[in-house]
C-alpha cells in the first residue's frame, strides 16, 4: 500500500490537503475529473504494509475535516474522500512533521538485510 500527503484541487478549483492509501500509483487515485479538479501535487509518498496502512492513517484522524466540516467549508458532495482532507489550521510542514516523527511500518524485503 502507497500511504500519501498529496495537495488536491476540487472540482471547483480549491487546492486541500489531503493523506491517505492507495493500492495504485497516487496520479491514478485522483485521475478522475469528475470527482478532482486538474491539479495534483505529490507531497509525499511512503510504502507501508497492507496490514499497517490503518494504523498509519490513524495518526492524521484529528487534523482531518471530517464530512460535516467539508460542507461547511464548500467542499463538493463529489469530492472523493472530502472528510479526509487535513484541517486548515494544519500547514505542510506540520503534516511533514508528523509524518516523520510516527514510527511507520515500512515494508522489507530480503534484499534490506
């Protein structure tokens, strides 16, 4: 699983924060014009542990808007994943922060050793 920090434009050109997984690249995850607008930029991305990915995620719970705050803030009812979007209180670096100070699980390989 891709765990990402990407920034993502809606449909009617507002740019948010957004993490989440995905099993695919992250350019195909918001590929959709219908659901994003045409902007997309990878922030970070890191390979976890399909078993982990929740755990990971868990960490960002209390930054993100949540659905009922989206509307609030105008979000699109078809913006995919809208109650993920981070907070925004919450700047790039203190999500990048965070990132790096949680103990992720990252995938190994024999080849590590």
């Amino acid at each position: 699983m891709i765990f990402y920090f990407v920034e993502v434009q809606d449909t009617l050109g507002v740019w948010h924060l957004k993490t989440g997984h995905t099993s695919n690249s992250v350019k195909v995850r918001f590929k959709d014009k219908r659901n994003y607008g045409d902007g997309l930029k990878i922030i970070k991305t890191i390979e976890v542990n399909d078993d982990d990915i929740k755990a990971v995620e868990n960490n960002f719970k209390e930054m993100q808007i949540g659905t009922k705050k989206a509307a609030q803030l105008g979000v699109p009812d078809n913006f995919m994943g809208r109650g993920e979007i981070i907070d925004p209180k919450y700047t790039k670096d203190e999500i990048l922060d965070k990132i790096n100070s949680i103990n992720i699980p990252r995938k190994t390989t024999l080849e590590d050793f």
